[in-house]
C-alpha cells in the first residue's frame, strides 16, 4: 500500500468491544467498521472497506495526526491525545456495558446472562484539558454493507438528538452539541475550551429495542469502563516482561467473544485482505473449531474458565451434520450455512477485491477437525475433572468418524 493511500494501515486500528460486536478506530479519529447489533451483522460504518461506506469522526478539525494513542489499562477503552495549535484534547472512545437490568431483546442470549451486559451503544467523549480546540463531529452511516445511505432527521426537534434510519435499521446519536443534517450524514463543530465545561459526549444507540429508560440520552454518559477491568483482575498473570502484552492479548480474546451463546470469532472484519491488492480476502467472523482449541487452552492457562466452559456449551448446542460430525466453521449463532457471496459495490481495502460475505469453506472437508473438536473437549475435562455427559456422543461421533476418513484426501491444511 502507497504512503498517499486513504486507507489507514490495518495495524494502525484499534479495537473496541462489548462482546456483542466491535468497532475499528482509525488513527485520525474515525471509526472504519462497526457491525451492528453482533459481529457478523452487515456494516453500518464500512470505510475500512471502501470510503464511501460510512465512518463516524469525533476529534479536533484539521488535525489528522494524534499525539499519543493507548489503552486504559485493563479495558478495551481507546484514549486518543491530541495536540492542537491552541490546545490539547482527550478522546475516549468505547462500546460500553453496564449492570443487565432486564432481558436483552437485541441480541437474546441462549447462555445463561452475566451481571454486565452490553448497552448496544458507542460512547464517545472528548475533554479539553487546556487552551481551546475546535471540535469536529461527522457521522455518516451507510447501512448494509454501503448499499443503503441514511435518512436522518431530529427527534422532536431537538438538535441534540437525531436518528438514522435505512435498511430495517435505526440509529440514535445523542450528543452535547448542535448538529445539523447534510444529506446522508449529521455534522456539528464547537469550539471546547478547557474548564468546568470542557467536557464533550456523542452516543451512538439502537433506538429499537432498547428497555425503557437504557437508550441514550442527550449528555448521557455510561462510563467508559466495560467492566474488563473486574475481569481480567480474576485472570492469573505471570509476573514478567510480558505480563502487559499477554494482558491485552486476553482482552483481545474476550473481545473477540460473543456472549449471547459463548460463540468466539475469529477476527472482527471481513475481506482484509494477505496481501494488499490480492485476492485471498475472507470472512472470518465466525467460530473455527482448529481455532477455538487455542483460543479455550488461552483461557484455561489464564485461569478465564467461565468463558472456556461457554464455549464448550456452544459446541454441545450445535447441529451436527446429518453423519453426527462437526463443520469447521459455524457462525456465531450455531447456524451451519455459511453461504459466501461477493459485494462488488465496494473497492476493497486499499483496492483488495473481492469484497466477501460469508466463507465458501464451511462445508469443506478438513480431517483435522474431529481432533479438533476432541481436544477442545479434551482440555476442559482435564481443566474441570469431570466430562459432562452431553460431551460423550460428540466424543464418540467424532472418534469414529476419524477413523473412517482419516486415510482420504481433505481440504485441510
């Protein structure tokens, strides 16, 4: 990829999550991907795959460059510094969770609920913390993958709150400041000055389906604390050298998870491609057996057994194939047809096409996945001490299986 590319090298992206779906934020402020309401939903922001798929900027006008980008230690909460002629500023950016209050009708869970939940909103705010800057806010979904501009308009009037409708979906964005509609996309520009009232907030929402009194607010802010912290405290860390990267390692990995059913995908995107204008550009949001046995030995290492028993009940509630053996892949959901096609409307990253929906793999046959799925098994009996019950069929199906097939030619690697 060329230094005058408009696209962002992929590992300059940061990672939110709230274990429903996620987002990629880009160097200059702009959120590239976002699926909502779960990760393999098609795209409302998709600049990552082509600009004119929608993006959402919250950050200082004219000021591309930040000065300093991390983490907030123990949380998938992004903290961008900027510098600017006449000021500094503080990004924070997270999808946050928060205490469950009632049952999620958004993305229903078929696992038993934790205390915290995902709000199913983008949390945004940026602080003045000395001079003035002037602030830039544009938020342009294009839902569907790109296909389906916005139709935007207030909410009872109020230049505060407006929302974003097309393709069965709709958006609620709730912010401090004034906003205004141009066409696809609602922009607003206020100077910030460091002080008591040097504090900003835009939240994203689903407007349908959020409990009473849950949805986003004008000036509502639900923290930015995704109750990771908590969690990784229950973690076993090693105290050396590289007890910071293995932390966010596991973040990553909880991030990467779908609570609803305990499902894990494999990476947040679709169609990023190998190698920058080639063609092997796959989806990989859904759940690989090969990929999980690595995924659960992670987590069992680090003392996260909830999360690896999850997802062993993942497994015990998909449908088999009609001989009793697992599919390499299946989506988040336990649906087995994963049926690939080709979005031919979006350039691709940095022009790597085809764009794809859906993996042409997943009835593929791969011999190494009844090993797979047997060491997966194999793991959590000897983390637990005990083998449940419903396990046993899929340990024989997948044993007798294998010692069918294990001499004829595969698909794997």
């Amino acid at each position: 990829m060329s230094t005058s590319s408009p696209f962002a090298p992929i590992a300059d992206y940061a990672f939110l999550s709230d274990c429903h779906t996620g987002a990629l934020v880009a160097p200059d402020g702009s959120i590239d991907w976002l699926c909502v309401p779960r990760f393999d939903a098609p795209s409302v922001f998709g600049s990552l795959l082509d600009r004119q798929a929608g993006f959402f900027r919250f950050a200082p006008f004219g000021v591309n460059h930040p000065s300093a980008r991390a983490y907030e230690p123990g949380t998938n909460v992004l903290v961008t510094t900027w510098k600017h002629q006449q000021g500094w500023v503080v990004v924070r950016d997270a999808l946050t969770m928060g205490p469950r209050q009632e049952e999620d009708s958004v993305t229903p869970h078929t696992r038993p609920p934790a205390d915290d939940d995902a709000d199913h909103m983008l949390v945004r705010t940026v602080e003045c913390i000395e001079g003035q800057v002037e602030i830039d806010l544009v938020c342009e979904p294009v839902f569907d993958y790109g296909r389906t501009t916005a139709t935007w308009s207030l909410a009872d009037g109020d230049r505060h709150v407006a929302d974003a409708s097309g393709a069965g979906q709709t958006l609620r964005l709730c912010t401090d400041l004034a906003i205004g509609i141009e066409g696809g996309r609602v922009k607003a520009r206020h100077i910030l000055q460091a002080g008591a009232r040097g504090l900003l907030r835009a939240v994203l929402g689903q407007r349908s389906g959020r409990p009473a009194g849950r949805g986003p607010g004008r000036g509502q802010d639900r923290g930015h604390h995704p109750l990771l912290a908590a969690w990784l405290g229950r973690a076993r860390m090693p105290d050396h050298r590289y007890r910071d990267p293995i932390q966010r390692s596991a973040l990553a990995i909880k991030g990467l998870t779908y609570m609803p059913t305990g499902a894990t995908v494999a990476a947040l995107t679709t169609s990023l491609p190998e190698t920058p204008g080639g063609e092997r550009n796959w989806d990989y949001r859904y759940t690989w057996m090969r990929d999980a046995t690595f995924t659960l030995q992670a987590l069992h290492w680090l003392n996260l057994d909830w999360e690896a028993d999850e997802f062993m009940q993942f497994i015990a509630d998909v449908e088999p194939n009609e001989d009793g053996t697992f599919q390499i892949m299946y989506g988040i959901d336990g649906r087995r047809d994963l049926t690939e096609s080709i979005r031919d409307d979006l350039s691709g990253y940095a022009g790597s096409r085809p764009v794809r929906v859906g993996n042409g793999a997943f009835d593929q046959r791969q011999n190494d996945v009844y090993g797979a799925v047997l060491d997966s098994i194999l793991l959590h009996a000897r983390r637990s001490q005990r083998r449940p019950a419903r396990l046993w069929p899929i340990i024989e199906t997948q044993a007798q299986r294998a010692t069918d097939v294990w001499r004829e030619p595969d698909q794997g690697i």
